[in-house]
C-alpha cells in the first residue's frame, strides 16, 4: 500500500486535516506546527488532537510528517535565533505530545559565511540540548526528529549525505548518548536531485550511497517532489509530479524501490487540493503493491 500524503492547513485542526486527507485519498499528510513565516503557534485544542488519534486509528493512517517554521535556522551566526530556534524546537515537541508516535521534520539550517563545518557543529549542539531536554520531559522518543536533505542554495547545510551524516554524529556527541531512537532523516527529492544526485538515471547507486554514508535505517520520511531546474542547480524549486526535470517515470521509481516504498510520502508541490488528489491517484496506479 502506498503510504501518501500533502501538506495541509493547520488552520482547521487536527480532525479537518485527517478528513481533507481521507477525501483526497491519502492516507497521512504535513503541516506546520506553527506559523511557517513568523514563529507564533495555535494554542494546542488537547480534544481536537484526541479525536484525531481515534479518527486516524480508525483509518489506518501511516505517520504524520510536522514540518517546522522556515524562520528556524539552528545554525545562525546570531546566538539569539539559534536559541529561538532551540526553544521552538523543544516546544513543538511537547505540542506534538498530543498527537504521539508522529515525525518532526525541520531543514538543519544555514550557517550564514560562517562556513559548513561551524554550521555542522551548531546545529549539531542544538540537536543535543533539544534531544537531552526532550528525553527529560517524555516528549522524546514519543516523536522522532527528522533532518530533512538540502538542496545546497546559499549556505544551507544538509546537501550532502555526508553532512547530514556529520550532523547525526556530531548530535549524538553533545546529547552524550546514541541519537539513533530520537533522529531520523527524510529525504526529499527535489532537494537531493538539486543538490547534485543523480535519482533519474541511478536511483539505485543514490539510494546505496545515503546506506552506506547514514543508513537507510534512519530514513523515516520522503517528501516526492519534481523540481523546475537541472541536476545540481542548487536552487530548490518544486515543480508538480511530471512536470518537472525529475519526471513522472522517476518519481514513480522512488514510491516502488524496495527500499523506499513502505515510507510515508508526503507531495509539497505547488498545488490546490484538487491537483494533490490528482497526484496521489496517478501515484496510486503506478504503485505496484
């Protein structure tokens, strides 16, 4: 079965979501914890996150995909936004308490002309506090944090398995114990193929490379998305499924490859819901479950 999803509104809840979904043929979906451009999030509504907990049980739903607010940046020159940045990150755990056993995706972050390797070890620092804290309060292992690969724009940290590698690592250091129950990655297509690997014409060899650098145990999640420029252009553009340079074919080997396909997969294409339930019905008949 193909586990799929868009990202929604939050606007709504938790329950409009998981029937906006269910009405789109999905089975999951994304959504913001809080305002994606600001920071300011929604007072939690606890009934409205235990209906859902019932309501998706009931239809069996893969894991939710949260998405953290773009204005995070972990690896900021500035210490105050790396400190904002840490304590959304540990706030949106515990919201995300009431809703448990769900992933945290968030983008690791741009260093700034602070080089890769400081931005490395930022983020990494902050990982370890957010995961020491989150084991102390119960909000972790109840959600699992997810780095999500770059596309390489600017100064963003992430583009290469070997960075996302080094920030696993390198967490797993300052929370002074293994980070492997609490921080996943999930992989997004646009991003990967942006940032220089080559999901067209060697999947394969893509997806042997991120096993032997990270280990596709820790992959967790995929955002399917084609995208509007080349291979390697480092600009992160998402285009709808098919209309892009990634291509329908390809994308359609990502949702079937044996090491991929029982993972959520969450669509962030530049669509209304009409053309995301569009999606997922093309996807669903190419999948060959």
């Amino acid at each position: 079965m193909l586990h799929i999803g868009y990202h929604e509104s939050s606007s709504g809840g938790y329950v409009a979501m998981g029937e906006e979904a269910v009405s789109a043929g999905a089975d999951t979906f994304a959504f913001f914890t809080r305002n994606p451009r600001g920071g300011k999030a929604k007072d939690i509504d606890s009934k409205d996150a235990a209906d859902f907990c019932r309501f998706s049980a009931g239809k069996g739903f893969a894991k939710l995909v949260a998405h953290a607010p773009y204005t995070m940046n972990p690896c900021s020159a500035d210490e105050g936004l790396r400190q904002y940045a840490k304590e959304m990150m540990i706030d949106d755990l515990r919201r995300m308490k009431y809703t448990p056993d769900n992933l945290y995706n968030f983008h690791p972050g741009s260093h700034v002309q602070q080089g890769a390797e400081t931005g490395i070890d930022l983020t990494a620092k902050m990982l370890g506090e957010v995961i020491k804290t989150g084991i102390q309060e119960g909000s972790l292992p109840c959600t699992t944090l997810l780095i999500e690969t770059m596309s390489g724009k600017g100064s963003e940290i992430g583009r290469t398995f070997e960075e996302v590698r080094l920030i696993r690592e390198k967490a797993a250091e300052y929370a002074g114990q293994n980070v492997d129950e609490y921080l996943g990655v999930c992989l997004d297509t646009c991003h990967v193929w942006d940032g220089g690997y080559d999901i067209v014409n060697d999947l394969d060899g893509v997806v042997s490379q991120f096993d032997k650098i990270v280990g596709l145990q820790h992959l967790k999640a995929i955002h399917l998305n084609d995208s509007m420029n080349p291979m390697d252009s480092h600009k992160d553009r998402h285009q709808k499924i098919g209309q892009g340079y990634i291509g329908f074919d390809a994308l359609v080997r990502v949702i079937n490859h044996a090491a991929l396909r029982e993972l959520p997969f969450i669509l962030e294409t530049p669509n209304e819901k009409a053309g995301y339930a569009d999606e997922i019905s093309r996807l669903k008949e190419a999948f060959k479950g």
